[in-house]
C-alpha cells in the first residue's frame, strides 16, 4: 500500500476512534438526561394519578366505540365496581341514556359539553344523579373523550331540604302574623270577661238582696202568689249555684286567656322583638317563652319542669335568636321524648334549668328520650343533617343553635347523651360586661 | 451547524473526489485533522464556509454549483438518517409542503440549539409552489441541491428557478418550483 494512502487511512482511523470515545461521552450525557427526564415524568405520573385518585368529581376516558379506556377512583365509587373492572366496558352500561342524547352531538361537532344531567346505573342501588362533562381529548390519535362526571346526591337532598326549610320559614312568618292579629280581639275579650265579672259579681249580690227582700216581704204579709212567683225565679236561675260557680269559672276564664296573651306575645317577641338588635337579656323570660310556645309539642309526651334560677344577672343578646334556639331545643328533646316511647308509658320527662356557673350564665335542657348514637354525636350539628323521617325534620335545628350560641354569642354548647337514656344539652353564655 | 452536516459533505468529497483529497481539503483548510464531526454535536458555520471555499479552490468549481452537488447528496444523506419524512409521502410537492411545519419543527424539538431557515409557502397552481427562503447563512444554492436530491428520490422532474437571491441583495430568496416539467 503506498505511504500516501495509508497514512490517509491512519488519518481517517484516528478520527473514527475519536469519534467513537466522543459518541459514548455524548451517549453518557444524554442517558443521564434522559434518566432525569424519565424520573420527573415518573413523579409527574404519580403527582397526576394521586390528584385523579383524590378528585371529588369522577374522571373516564373513553374510546370512540365509547368503551372505557380508564377510570380514576371516584368514578368507581360511584358504580360501585373497581377501576379495572370499568375498563373495556361500554359507556351505554354505565350511563345509558348518555348514547342517546349528548353524544352524537359531541361526536358530530367534536365540542366540549357542559353539565349535562344524566343518571349512572349504580350495582345494587338506586340511579345516581350525576352532572357530566364531555371533552374530545386535543391531538390524541385514538380520538378520545374525557368525561367528567360530578355526584349531584348530595345537591339534590340539600336542595329537598332547603325546601323544606321554605317552607317552614313561610309557616313561621304566617304565624307570626296570626298571632299579631290575635292580639287586639284577646285583648277586648280579656277586658270584657273582666266587665262581665265585675258586672256578674253585681247582679249576684243584687240577687242576694232580693232574695233577703223576699224573705223580709213574706214575714210582712207580701202577696204570697207574688213572693212565690219570686221564689220559683231564684229557684229557676239557681242563684246559689251561680254564686258559687261563677267566680270559678271567671278565674279559668282569664287563666285560659292569660296563657293566649302569653303565647301571642312570646311568639310576637320571637318574631320581631328587637329587630335583631344586640341587648340585655332576661333568660329566664326568654326560657319561659320558649316553653310556652311549645307546649303543644311536649305537654302530650312528657312532664316538663323548670328550675329557673332567681337571682340570674342579664346577659348581653338577641332575645328572638336565644329563643329559637331553646324551642329548637324543647321541640328536639319532646321528639326524642316521644321516639323512646315514653308517652305510651307515661314516664317522659323534660327538664329545663338555668344557672350560673362562676362568670357564666347556663341554660340545660335534659330529656329521658332515646338519646344520640355515639357515631352521630359529631354529625347532627351539621346543617340539613337529621334523623327523623322524610317530611319530619329540616336537618337544621342543631346546626342554628350551635350557630346562635357559638357565633351570635360566643357561648358554647355541651352534649351529653346515652342512647336509651336520654340527652342533656348544656348551654353556656359569659356575663354582660 | 449540526456535525450531521459536516459528515455527510466528508462523504460527499469522498465519495465524489477520492479520500485523500478530503484529507488535503483538511489539510488546506486548516481544519485538525484527526478531530471529527460528531453527529449531534453544534460546530461554528465558518468551519464549514471555510471547508466550501477550500474546496471550490481545490476542485476548480465554482461555489454555486459545489454547493448544489453537495446539497442533493445531503438530501439522501439527510433522508438515510430519518427516512419517516419523506416515506410519509408519495410526491415531492406534499413533502416539500411539510418540510417547514414537520421536518423543520422535529429538527427544533430534537436540538433547541440548532439553527434552520424558514420556509413560506405559495401554491399558485396545482403543480406549481412557490417558496420564501430565509437563512442567515444564504444557502440557497445548497437548497437548490436539495431540491434536485428530493426531485431524485420521488422520481419526478422538476424546474426550480430563483426570482430573487440575498446574494443579489434580496431581503429573502424567493423560489418557483414546477413539478412534471417536461
């Protein structure tokens, strides 16, 4: 081989070798790169399937024969299957009427749709209202959708029970207006019984002196045909009973309508007494209030008794709202009273007491009713939370008086309750400054 | 520049001129002789303004038309390396419409650091194209080598003709390509 050529092939063999070194330098660079690269995508994979798996709304990923490529967590829990049992099955099992309505739009027009409300078929339960988005997955090759599906369950009982809550804020205001118009005709009644008694009081000492004029005729030779005819009168109109009778009657009269004006007033003053102004508040007065409104709901079930202490300082409030919140009270412990069956047994008891206690004023209601489950204790001071019967309870009751004691007056509220045995709900207030 | 383009011209002169006298343009351009062009690596684009000028000294040619020879085996050379491009299509016209937003935008993916010209298109007739060319390394010759490298490789014949050049104090360099010219 001439010199020239081999020393170009030595040229050329040098260079492949350094070309050889400088290629595994930059494959070394570029696997270590890649090797970053491939751990950041690894923990973005996680980071992205923990946010799927801890989403509050359901995620599914479906095919253009709309079968199931994926589905996180939430999804599952809504049909009620695992994931992977989702995979491959078809859209129209899940959400039947979704094939029918949105689809083919989406389909035809490759646009997102919003909120759409369909139901998906749970295993071994009712329907489960969901709201479903669509969206054509952007640049996938396999052309497809991703679904986001959001539980309407609890939407739909808070709004049942908003409804409710309407419905009985409505009733309350008719109340209110009911007892405001009862207030003038109890007052011209309470006055008339008052003239009638006065005015009967009078014709029955009238009625006795006639007799005494009779009696006093008959000894001094009055017509006896006369005198007789007086007497069947006063036998007729049984004087003596009436005498007797009468002022009885007249005390039931103005007892009865004492209790009305009471009533009246009370839920006069739970309704518009201070128009939600802060002021000095006599508990008692608000405790005896609120029992005598809600007489009718525990006198059937219970024996209710007070302890009212005499000498409670004033407290700083709103009268309506305290109000409220021990009607909510009383209401919940006859209900509980009546759920343990005491009325059949005639054993229901209601106890309501105030107190001081160092520099706080306390309010207790104790109840001999079926008490509170222990896994419920934390949940039924949770708004639109209850467990009485559809129709029976708001779910709102606890939550407002814990809201009315803890927030309006920065008191506190204490449980205690055994079930079977009752409960006993204990409210503290500090002192006015 | 890509070191890609720098092995496929030593192939080039090579295959085109012999070994030894790659080794002499070396020699006379000053370039080290045992270092190589690595493929992915970035060289300065004088090295390889010098290696054309040396060259066109050496072999008695003129630039112009080096670089048009040069520019149809880079074509080939190109297409060894990433065959998808061009296989995707069945005729130069669809492949040169790509070239900008396919080839063009992989390239920039790959190598953030790589330099390409642009491309915008005209298509005033079915099979006529027109393309602004801008680059500021003024390589339409090698683009006209490429052309007749992308011509070769479909089969087809082409006419291609300049209507403006940088090089005659152009803004761009604006080209006309007909497609099945007789």
């Amino acid at each position: 081989m001439p010199a020239e050529l081999t020393a170009t092939m030595m040229r050329r063999l040098r260079r492949a070798e350094r070309k050889v070194e400088a290629l595994e330098s930059l494959l070394e660079d570029k696997s270590r790169k890649l090797y970053v690269k491939h751990m950041e995508l690894e923990r973005s994979r996680d980071q992205l399937q923990r946010i799927l798996d801890v989403m509050i709304g359901g995620v599914l990923l479906v095919d253009q024969e709309l079968r199931v490529v994926w589905s996180n967590r939430e999804l599952a829990r809504m049909v009620g299957e695992e994931s992977a049992a989702l995979r491959g099955r078809g859209l129209a099992e899940i959400m039947p009427s979704v094939v029918a309505e949105p689809w083919p739009c989406v389909l035809t027009e490759q646009l997102p749709l919003r909120d759409f409300e369909v139901s998906i078929v749970c295993r071994g339960g009712e329907p489960v209202p969901v709201s479903l988005s669509i969206a054509p997955l952007v640049e996938d090759p396999a052309g497809s959708f991703v679904c986001v599906v959001l539980d309407l369950s609890h939407r739909r009982e808070l709004e049942r029970a908003l409804m409710q809550a309407s419905k009985l804020e409505s009733l309350g205001r008719l109340a209110a207006g009911v007892a405001h118009e009862l207030n003038t005709p109890v007052q011209f009644v309470s006055d008339n019984v008052d003239f009638l008694g006065d005015g009967m009081q009078a014709v029955l000492m009238l009625a006795q002196a006639q007799g005494a004029v009779v009696e006093a005729g008959a000894a001094a030779g009055v017509d006896p045909q006369m005198v007789e005819r007086v007497r069947a009168l006063q036998r007729e109109s049984d004087v003596d009973y009436l005498r007797e009778e009468t002022p009885v009657a007249l005390e039931e009269l103005r007892g009865g309508l004492t209790r009305i004006t009471r009533i009246v007033r009370s839920i006069s003053e739970m309704a518009h007494p201070g128009q939600g102004r802060e002021m000095v508040v006599d508990v008692n007065h608000v405790v005896e209030n609120a029992i005598a409104i809600s007489r009718n709901e525990w006198k059937y079930v219970a024996q209710l008794q007070t302890r009212l202490h005499t000498d409670l300082p004033p407290m700083s409030g709103f009268p309506e709202q305290l109000g409220q919140a021990l009607l909510n009270l009383l209401v919940n412990a006859a209900h509980a009273v009546a759920a343990a069956g005491r009325k059949a047994e005639g054993d229901g008891c209601i106890e309501v007491w105030t107190g001081r206690e160092g520099s706080q004023i306390v309010v207790g209601v104790r109840d001999n009713g079926c008490g509170i489950e222990p896994g419920l204790a934390d949940k039924i001071f949770e708004p639109f939370f209850t467990t009485k019967e559809p129709g029976k309870g708001t779910g709102q009751g606890l939550s407002i008086v814990r809201a009315i004691v803890e927030e309006a007056h920065g008191g506190r509220l204490e449980l205690d309750s055994t079930p079977g045995e009752g409960t006993s709900i204990v409210l503290r207030f500090p002192e006015a400054a | 520049m890509k070191g890609v383009v720098f092995n496929i011209f030593e192939e080039f002169v090579r295959d085109s001129f012999g070994a030894q006298t790659y080794e002499a343009l070396l020699d006379a351009a000053g370039v080290p002789p045992t270092e190589p062009f690595v493929g992915p690596s970035t060289y300065p684009d004088e090295t390889m303004t010098t290696l054309v000028v040396t060259a066109s000294k050496m072999l008695n040619t003129e630039i112009p038309v080096l670089l048009r020879k040069f520019g149809a085996a880079l074509f080939y050379g190109l297409h060894a390396k990433a065959p998808g491009f061009a296989e995707a299509h069945h005729d130069a016209r669809s492949f040169l419409l790509c070239v900008e937003g396919v080839v063009h935008m992989e390239v920039r993916k790959l190598y953030p650091d790589a330099y390409v010209p642009t491309f915008e298109y005209t298509t005033p007739s079915e099979d006529t194209l027109g393309i602004t060319y801008r680059s500021k390394r003024r390589m339409c010759h090698l683009m006209e080598g490429l052309l007749d490298g992308m011509a070769d490789y479909f089969g087809t014949t082409i006419q291609q003709h300049q209507t403006q050049c940088m090089h005659q104090g152009g803004e761009t360099c604006e080209f006309v390509i007909q497609f099945n010219a007789a």
